[in-house]
C-alpha cells in the first residue's frame, strides 16, 4: 500500500483565485461541514431506489496498478479537463495548477495514481481573475455522480461520489481528508467558502468519492 503524506492544511489556492465568483460564495458554507443532497432530493421513489440498488451492489474491483493520472471527467457539471502533476511544496502544502491555465486539474503525484488503493488527491481552481475554473461548481457535484480518471496506459477509474463536504480552512481536517484508506477512494479539492481580497477563499471544498468499475 501506498503511503500518503499528510499535508498540514487544505489546498492553498487562497490569494490567488480572483473574486470572479466571490459573489456566489454563499452558495456554500463558510466553515464547518456541508453535505451534497443526494440525487433526486428527498421523496419517497427516490429512496425506494436507492434501497432497492443498494441490495446487489456486486463485488468492488480490484486496485489497479500504477499508471499516471491523464484526463479527469465529471460528466454531470460537464467537466472534461487535462491533468497535471503536482507535488508538495517546502511548507508541506500541495500546489495548484499554474494560475494562467485554469482549465487543468492537478494530480498529486505523491499519492495514489487513479484506481490505486488508497486516498487520490486531485486539486483545481474554482476561479481566477479572469473568470470560471475548471472546478466553479464542484459543490454542487450530487452523491452518486460518477467521476472518471484515464489513465497513461490507456484505463479508465470511474469513482462515485459518497460524500462533499466544506471545511474551513482554519480547521482541516487532514486525517480525514488525506489518511490511508483500504479501498482505492478518490478526493477532489477546490476553495469554497466566502473570499476575502487579503487572504482568498476561507474553505476548502472536498469530494469524497470511492472506486465503484474500471475499464
């Protein structure tokens, strides 16, 4: 298994990403933990049906093995973006994708390559002072949406989304967030919160999400 070093505090994107959507921040919370409604909200059919599928889940794949992150999808907010490697800086903290491309999602190369076991880490930005990022709505990703990571070999990890949580970054959770896992589990990470022109955003908004096919 591979082993995941724990970074000390959630991504610092904060102080670069512009205000381009700081006018949107409340649409998640500023500190704390916030979960995703689940799809198709809170009626009756819908937990019917998620009862009823959740009888034959079938047998979990098998981890893969090592290949590099290319491409990462996530066909309900209609992202389709290029991946790049990232690495932890000298203060421990994971980088960001460079501030001029940012449409690209960073892959921490330290850590699991996708459909390996244990905890991916994939970074991006929600804006930059010239608009939109590649993960602007990553808050409103739904449980259950699925997530796809190519790989260099040509494989393909498709993940599902079990959780999406915001914590303040005053507060992270590193343990959870970046601890070992026995299962191939992704999570995806992007500012959130309210952005303040000194400092950035005040949170980070992460998606959990595990290992359900590979193909």
């Amino acid at each position: 298994m591979l082993a995941v070093v724990l970074v000390t505090v959630g991504v610092r994107c904060g102080g670069h990403d512009g205000p381009a959507t700081a006018a949107r921040a409340g649409e998640v919370a500023s500190g704390g933990a916030q979960a995703a409604p689940a799809p198709g909200g809170d009626s009756d059919k819908g937990r019917s049906a998620g009862k009823k599928a959740s009888k034959s889940p079938g047998p979990p794949p098998r981890p893969l093995p090592r290949s590099p992150a290319t491409t990462l999808r996530v066909p309900s907010l209609g992202i389709d973006a290029p991946i790049v490697p990232l690495r932890l800086g000298p203060d421990r903290h994971l980088g960001t994708p460079p501030l001029d491309r940012p449409k690209l999602v960073g892959w921490y190369a330290g850590g699991p390559t996708p459909g390996e076991r244990g905890a991916a880490i994939a970074v991006g930005h929600r804006d930059t002072k010239t608009g939109p990022a590649v993960f602007a709505g990553l808050a409103r990703v739904a449980r259950g949406a699925r997530i796809e990571a190519r790989r260099a070999d040509g494989r393909t990890a498709v993940y599902t989304v079990d959780r999406v949580r915001v914590f303040d970054k005053a507060t992270f959770p590193d343990k959870e967030v970046y601890g070992p896992t026995r299962r191939p589990e992704l999570r995806i990470l992007t500012c959130g919160g309210l952005f303040r022109h000194a400092t950035g955003y005040t949170s980070n908004v992460v998606v959990f999400a595990h290992l359900t096919a590979t193909r």
